[in-house]
C-alpha cells in the first residue's frame, strides 16, 4: 500500500518538477534613462497567472520566468517597456520618461479606461499634487488644480473651511443642489470626510460623456476618488506636520480719538451737536495711554493659538493571497479665537483577497470622527472684529465687562458666552466580489452601507455687563438656554455590473451593464430648554420644566433604482467610439414622472497613430480629438426630499378657550414636477509634444431645463404658487491644461498651468425675476448684483438742485446715480425721468468668476525640491455693505481706510460725506461693489529628501523634511481687511451671501513635516 502511494506521489509531482525545471529564477534591475533606479515600478510575465514582483529600493527584482516570455514593467511617469527573457542572468530595463504615460489607467465610472483612449473630458489630479498641498479639508486642496473646477472658501474657521466646489459653471438656481456628485471607491461620500493621505488619485468628469453613467446625479459633474491599497511589500510610513496659522485679512481700525473726532463731524452733517465733548475726548487720551490694550478689541478677541498638527500612520502589507493597507489619521486645528477648534480621527483598512485569478474580495473598512468647536454666536464675535468702537473699553478698572455695543461685549462672550458644538460620527463599508469565469469577462457585485450621526449642542448664556460704577447694564442675551440636535442618516448602496474586453484583430469591444439600487433615510430629534439655574451643568434636565421648552421630529428617505450600461470600441486604438445610457427611478417624483433615460455618446481620433504622422513622431508623440454629446439629470432640486408635495403644517388653534390640533396647508403641491435636465455638447483636444510637453484644451456648451420657479398664479386660489420646471441656464467655456517636464542631469524641471473660461446665462424664467439685490434675471448670469449707478457726489447745492429727486435730504458729497428711467432711445442712449426709483436699477455685477487659473512649478536638484502654486479667478464682483464699508454706519468702528471721506476740501474722497442718517449714501449701487479678482499665492514648499545611504543605520527607506506655507499672500483691489473669497457662502441658498463681511477669516499656515518610510 505504501509503495503504490509513494508511486502515485511520485507521478503527481513530475508535472510539476518539469515545470519547475524549465523556469529560471531570474534576477534584474529596473533604472531610469540616467541609471537611478526606479522605485514602484510593477515587473511581471505577460500573461501569467502571477501577481507582480516587488521592486525593491535599489531597483533590483527577482522573477520566476523561461526562455521566450515577455517581461512588462510599468510605472507611472514612464512609458511601458516589454521586454524577451532569452536567459540573461542579470537584466538592466530602463524606462522611458514620459509626459503622458500611453499605458496610463484612468478611474471612470464604474471602471477605468487608458488615458490615451479617453473620449470624454476628464481631469486627472494624483496624490502628489494634494501632498504638497496639507489641508484639512480636501475640497479646499482641490483649488486651482483642475481646469473648469473652480472652488472657493469664504472661511479658514476650524473645521469649516471646506471649499464650494462647482464644475464648468453654475447650473441652476431656486434651492436646487449645483454640487459635483462625490464617489469614493464607488460609494457616494463626502470629500471633507476623507484625510488627503488617502488618496490615490481624483478623477473629475467634467462632461456628459464621462459622467453621464451616473444619470440623474451627475448634472453638476462627479469627483472619482481612488483611496490607497496594499502594496506587494511591507511598508510603514508616517507623515506629519505642525504649524501655526494667521488671519489673511483683518479690518484694522483706527484709534479711538479719530473715532470720537469723525463722529462729532457726521453729527454736524446731519445738523445735530457734537456727541463727544474735548473732556470725554481728554478721559478716553488718558484712559487708553494707561492700559491701551484695554481698548484693542482686535487684540483681546484674537487671542487663540492658531496651532494645527496632522499625524498619518499607514502600513501595507502582503501575504500573497491577502494585502491590507491600515491608516490612521489624527489632526487637531485650534482657532485663532479662544475656545474654538477642530479635531479629527480617520481610520481605514482597504483590504484585498485574491485566493485565484478568477475570483477576488475587496473589504473597506472606514470610520471617521470629527468634532468642532464653536463660540455660541460665532458670527456675532466676527461681526464685531471690525464694528467695536474704539472707544470703548473692554473691562472697567474694578474688573467687571463693560457694557460693549448695545450690552453685547465680543471678549465676554469669548470666555463665558457658551459654546455650540458639533460631532460627526460615519462608518463606511464596502464589499465587492468580482469574479471572471474567463479571461475576457469579469462580474462585479458590492455592497456599501454608509451611517453617518450628526449631534449638535448649542448652548448660548446670559453673560452679564456692567456700567462704569459697577452697576449691572443687562445682558444681550436675556436667557440661557441649551438646544440639542440629532441627526441619523444611512445610505445604502448596492450595484451589480458586468463587463466584457475583447479583441478581434483591430476591432477592440468593451461593453459593461450593471443595476443598482441607492437608499437614503434620514431621522432628526430637537430639544430645546432655557432658564437654566446652574449655567454650567449643560443638559436639557437642567433647564426649566415650563411653557418655554420645545422638542420635535422628522423622518425623511428617498430610493433610487437605476440601470446602466457602456460601450467603448476602437479600431486599431485610433478610431474611438464610446456610448452610455442610464435608466433612472427616483422616488423624489410621482409615479408617472419617476423615470428617466440619459443618454451620451462620444468618439475620438488618434490622428498621431495614423501612418502619414509617422514622420512626426520625434515632435508629436500624441495628438487626439475628442467630442461628445450628453444628457444628464439633477434630482436634487429643491429643498425638500418631496418637492412634488407640500408639506402639511401642525399646530393647535384656539377656540372657545380651547386648545385643538390643526393641520394646515401654507403652499400649493405640483405633481407634475420632473427632473432637471443638462443637455451638453463638446470637443477637445490632447497633445504631447517632444515628449515633456502636455496640452489639453476642451470647448462646451450646456444648456440645463426645467429649473424649479415660483411662478405667479391668481390670487382667488389663497396659497403662494406652487414649484415648476420653468427656468432655463446655459453654461459656455472653454478650458486649458498645459504642463512641461525636462531633466537636465540632477536638475529636474515642472511648469504646469490650467485656465478655464465659463459664461453663464440666465436663458429664460418664464417672464419672472428673483432677487432684490442678488438677481435671477433672464439674460444675465445666475447670482448678479443688483442696484443703481453711481456717478459720483455731488460737489455743490446748484448740481442737487438740476439733478434728479434721489433719497433723503441731499447735501454736497453725497453719491450721485444715473437716472436712466428703464427706458432707452432708438440709439440706446437712457431716457432720464428726473427722479432715481427702482426703475433705475440695473444689473451691475457678476458674482460667477469668468476666468480661473492656476500655476503650479516643480525644481528638484538630487534631494532638494521646491514646489510653488499660485491660484486665482478674474472678472468677478464683490460686494459689502452697511457697517463694512460705510463709516460709522451703527456707531461702527473707523476702518484705517475710510478716513478718505469727502469734505470740501477733499472734493475728490473715496468715500462720501459722513452722515448717520442719510439714506441715500447706503444704497444698493455700483459705489460698494468691488472687482473681487484675485491672484493668490495658495501653497510653497520647500523639502529636502534625506540621501539613502545616511539612513541606512537607522533601519529607513525614505526620510522627507520639508517646511510649508499656505496662503502668503494676495493680489486684489477688493476692500482692505476682507478676504475677496467672503461673498461665496456655501451654507446660503444661492451659494452666495451678499453684503456681510461677518465671517472666520481665511489663514496663512506655516507648516514643518517630515514624511517617514520604514
């Protein structure tokens, strides 16, 4: 029996032993076109079974192959080299550098695709670029890197300084959501959620070829994101850095003297007497010569640290069936008020298992928890940054707060005013399987949940102020009082696709489909009590049990159901062709309006693969035309989850001494509401040229229809009008990308540049306007300020009396406006009325920027780098108003610049006569607008690489040092003291919030990091 088993061993092992026998372990070494070896680099047998071999940190591999096989190394950067085993023993492969890597993968929807056979418009943005660039918020990285992404921040605050992200212009209006869908690993996420040193790579879909996968999500364009997974080898790394931050832009004030002094004269203006007398002048002189930091209100509120700290920890490893890549992220960000900051933990392991070629497993795993930090009354605090006046003290010498403005004291409330703070607590799994029964055909299945809980606790207390003889002055908030808010929200995702890659001479075919089904609930609970006996035990418990106290629900959900499917062929990979369609339901819509199909194709020509280039080839290494056509949707019209019905209200009503219960109807329903829709239309360009030299430029059109308005409907039906798709937007641009790459011995050259150019255009309203002073008006751009022209001051009584009726009681120096009546001649010429009214409005500015650009330079000599990028937008408008920019307006502080008012003497001011009553000064017009174009020096560092051999002792493979600096300075003629970013308000209806300047300041951030490779 032993024999005829050790017989059966012996002839099951011989197959092998011959296979064995006709390999060769072969060792080699993978360098660059200068022989330094290259790091990453990806060695395998073409069309084996068996994963890639590690490359290791000298560039040296060692690969299991025969006579005949065909080595392939890749690595991004460098052009594919494959290489016929014909028994060396020692292989040198040298890669060739290349702008454009023709093997180059590129993440899409649902799939990726090589970069070369790309038809639809796609922005490619790599780990590196985001590295040198530390951020908290990812959104915020994103500035300036993309053409046709233009993002904007009004807020450095702590935890709130996310960008606003919009792709190729605004698409609509009237509460409808205008930002991109965000994908991350193929799960719908939130960009700020994720730490930057994740990241692999970010691919945004600009057009309606690339994004029209995803249907009825993706009108506004979708951000792909590609998070780091396991390497083939062990590997520890850490990165961290430390630094401290400044504010960009501070309204500095003048002293209290020249206060006093300009309002004394403003009282004069208006004819009235004097309000500070030479005695109080002389108290206040002596008062602020003893302890002047006592009238420094900017001082006194910007007393926080500004620290931030961000520390990454990840480890990748490799079993050879199982590779897991574990991180951890830890990053705190004090404010530059006290008691106000930022702290966030990141965990997440990506996680693969390949037991076979045919079958493998992705298991994500990642939990984030971020918690912010806030002055009860924050935008109060900001608000007072620049309003309080300056002669005023900030405590009284026996200790106590003085009274501030109105009993509203801005250091009071930093140390004892409460606090409003905010957890977000999210856990996102993701599993995939993905099985290929054959070599051409691989099936996807993955299940993605996602639950995120948001708590906020708002307590805001009664601070207490006193006069100068100790006596108590009140408070300017009468209660104290605490709110709780409960947020619960999970979004379920599930898809299932197939996709099928086959070849038949020069006709290449890969086509995928697939379904899936998208969920989102949502529950939310408040409390709310006030009168708290003991101010520093904050639960709801501890307020009073009356009539004063409040609590409420909701519940909200939507599903969305979808099937899709891509066709991608080419012909000799020089004729491309591609198409997409999606099939949408979306509960957010009656039954009959639930369904919706959004199509897209698009082809592009190789012209640099045809033979009569061929000639070309040291000069053109790559030239590709593309165009497209597309229609996609935007289900997240509205403020509600049900915009086809009108939400009931529930209340009581009082009769006969009597409580009831009433349910009330305030608006009227339409259930014929659809989906928005973006037809768009556009074509491109892709070059490489001398082999370092990239060039992409992309033209577009979109139109987007069905845009929700309230249209005016008789009066005898006694509800406001419903919503209806009405409104009709059209975005036109056109965008450029160029980047050049050149090595000279150790010297290494990167110059790169985006710049993107979008008019938008209000198409049609259904002969309505929306807007007093933010304007939605056919014919011009969303979002456009509204008001008079100006046209100067009046220098003397004899102009008042010839000119227009305007507001108020005019004297010398107060702004004159165009009077053009809102009529014109036959040769456009305004048709004046003698009086200045709401006719005489006009649209004055342009809060879209037309143009956004970005610089990014690169050197590099042996282990010395420096990295430079530059950011900015042109032809925009800003705007302030009332106490921002008018002097004195609400007894607000002088800001240094407005000392330049008009007089007699100085008919020519920048500003008018100062008045605290005048009417006519404070009007919407083109007086206060200014240009808020800016060009920024956004990021620069400088690091060096620590040499391999001095770390050879200390058991590392990599060392980086390297110091940062963010936001370092700015170019604009926007008001001194305001950051020219502070109209864009992400939180507002419109994405725009006009007029205040009450608001975090951007920051400076000087940064030390080192980045550790065990």
């Amino acid at each position: 029996m032993n024999k005829t088993f050790r017989l059966a061993a012996l002839l099951c092992a011989m197959p092998i032993s011959m296979a064995l026998a006709q390999q060769a372990a072969m060792k080699g070494r993978v360098v660059d076109a200068q022989g330094h070896p290259l790091i990453g680099a990806t060695v395998k047998v073409k069309g084996s079974a068996a994963g890639p071999s590690a490359v290791l940190d000298n560039g040296e591999f060692s690969l299991n192959v025969k006579n005949g096989d065909t080595i392939i190394v890749t690595m991004l950067g460098y052009a594919q080299r494959e290489v016929v085993y014909q028994g060396q023993a020692n292989l040198a492969i040298v890669l060739e550098g290349s702008a454009t890597n023709i093997e180059e993968v590129v993440v899409v929807g649902y799939g990726t695709q090589k970069k070369v056979n790309l038809t639809g418009a796609v922005s490619v943005i790599e780990s590196g670029q985001l590295e040198r660039r530390p951020n908290l918020s990812t959104s915020s990285a994103l500035q300036g890197l993309a053409p046709g992404v233009t993002v904007t921040s009004q807020t450095g605050a702590p935890g709130g300084d996310g960008g606003q992200i919009r792709i190729r212009g605004i698409n609509s209006f009237g509460g409808s959501d205008s930002s991109p869908l965000v994908i991350i690993d193929g799960v719908a996420g939130s960009i700020d959620n994720i730490d930057y040193n994740l990241i692999e790579s970010i691919s945004v879909l600009k057009d309606a070829a690339s994004s029209a996968i995803y249907g009825s999500r993706a009108a506004n364009g979708v951000i792909l994101i590609t998070t780091k997974r396991g390497k083939d080898k062990l590997a520890i790394d850490y990165k961290g850095y430390i630094g401290m931050q400044d504010p960009t832009a501070i309204p500095k004030v003048a002293d209290g003297l020249t206060y006093m002094r300009m309002f004394n004269e403003a009282n004069r203006n208006d004819g009235n007497q004097p309000t500070y007398t030479d005695e109080a002048m002389e108290e206040y002189r002596k008062l602020s010569a003893a302890d002047p930091d006592n009238f420094d209100w900017q001082k006194a509120i910007l007393k926080g640290s500004g620290f931030t700290q961000n520390h990454f920890l990840s480890l990748s490893a490799n079993s050879g069936i199982i590779r897991v890549a574990p991180s951890f992220g830890y990053a705190t960000q004090d404010g530059l008020i006290k008691n106000t900051g930022f702290k966030r933990y990141v965990f997440r392991n990506n996680m693969d298992i390949t037991p076979s070629d045919k079958f493998s497993v992705r298991m994500d795993l990642s939990v984030t928890n971020k918690n912010r930090k806030q002055i009860a009354g924050e935008g109060t605090i900001w608000n007072y940054l620049g309003r309080m006046p300056t002669d005023l003290p900030i405590r009284h010498p026996n200790g106590l707060w003085a009274e501030g403005w109105v009993k509203n004291n801005p250091v009071a409330q930093i140390e004892e005013g409460g606090n409003n703070n905010t957890n977000n607590l999210e856990f996102i799994g993701n599993l995939s399987l993905n099985y290929k029964p054959t070599a051409w055909l691989s099936l996807l299945g993955t299940v993605a949940p996602r639950y995120l809980t948001r708590n906020t606790h708002q307590f805001t207390k009664m601070v207490e102020v006193y006069d100068v003889n100790g006596a108590s002055a009140g408070s300017a908030n009468t209660t104290t009082d605490l709110t709780e808010r409960s947020y619960r929200q999970y979004f379920g995702s599930y898809f299932v696709t197939a996709t099928a890659d086959r070849s038949y001479g020069d006709h290449s075919f890969k086509m995928m489909v697939g379904t899936s089904r998208e969920s989102f609930n949502e529950k939310f609970l408040m409390g709310y009590r006030r009168d708290f006996m003991y101010d520093t035990y904050e639960v709801l418990n501890a307020g009073a049990d009356n009539a004063t106290k409040n609590n409420g629900s909701t519940i909200d959900e939507w599903l969305l159901i979808s099937q899709f499917g891509r066709l991608n062929y080419s012909f000799k990979d020089r004729y491309l062709f591609e198409a997409n369609i999606r099939h949408d339901g979306s509960s957010r819509f009656v039954e009959k309006n639930r369904w919706s199909t959004f199509p897209s194709f698009s082809a592009g020509w190789r012209l640099s693969e045809e033979p009569f280039m061929k000639n070309l080839k040291g000069v053109v290494n790559q030239l590709k035309l593309r165009g497209s056509w597309g229609k996609l949707g935007n289900q997240n019209i509205g403020d509600s989850y049900y915009p086809f019905a009108s939400q009931l209200a529930l209340g009581s009503i009082s009769m006969g001494g009597q409580l009831y219960p009433l349910v009330s109807q305030n608006e009227m329903a339409n259930e014929r509401l659809v989906w928005e829709s973006t037809t768009m239309s556009g074509a491109g360009l892709d070059a490489v040229l001398f082999k370092n030299f990239s060039l992409t430029f992309d033209w577009y059109s979109k139109t987007t229809n069905g845009i929700l308005l309230k249209l005016d409907i008789p009066a005898v039906h006694g509800l406001p009008g419903p919503f209806q798709n009405a409104g009709k937007v059209q975005n036109k641009g056109w965008e450029l990308a160029v980047r050049y790459d050149k090595k000279f011995g150790d010297f290494k050259l990167g110059l790169g540049g985006n710049i993107a150019d979008v008019k938008n255009k209000i198409l049609d309203m259904s002969n309505t306007t929306m807007g007093t002073f933010l304007r939605q008006q056919t014919g011009y751009s969303i979002n456009s300020i509204y008001g008079y022209v100006a046209d100067g001051y009046y220098q003397d009584a004899d102009e008042i009396k010839n000119g227009p009726a305007q507001f108020g009681t005019l004297q010398p120096g107060d702004i004159r406006y165009k009077d053009i009546a809102g009529g014109f001649d036959g040769a456009g010429n305004p048709i004046p009325d003698g009086k200045i009214n709401e006719s005489d409005k006009l649209i004055i500015g342009n809060t879209i920027p037309r143009y956004t650009y970005g610089v990014n330079l690169d050197l590099s000599y042996k282990g010395l780098r420096l990295n430079a990028f530059v950011q900015g937008v042109a032809k925009a408008d800003g705007y302030l108003s009332s106490h921002y920019v008018v002097p004195l307006a609400m007894a607000s502080a002088v800001k240094e610049w407005q000392t330049d008012y008009w007089t007699v003497d100085n008919p020519d001011a920048a500003l008018p006569r100062l008045s605290h009553s005048s009417t006519n000064n404070t009007q919407n017009s083109t007086f206060w607008m200014r240009s808020a174009a800016y060009l920024r020096l956004k990021n620069v560092q400088l690091g060096y690489e620590i040499p391999q051999q001095l770390l050879a002792k200390l058991k590392l493979n990599g060392l980086f040092v390297y110091v940062n600096g963010q936001n370092l300075f700015t170019k604009t003629n926007f008001y001194k003291g305001y950051d020219p970013e502070i109209n864009y308000n992400a939180g507002a209806s419109e994405g725009v919030s006009l007029g205040d300047g009450n608001f975090y300041p951007q920051v400076k951030v000087y940064t030390f990091g080192v980045d550790f490779k065990f």
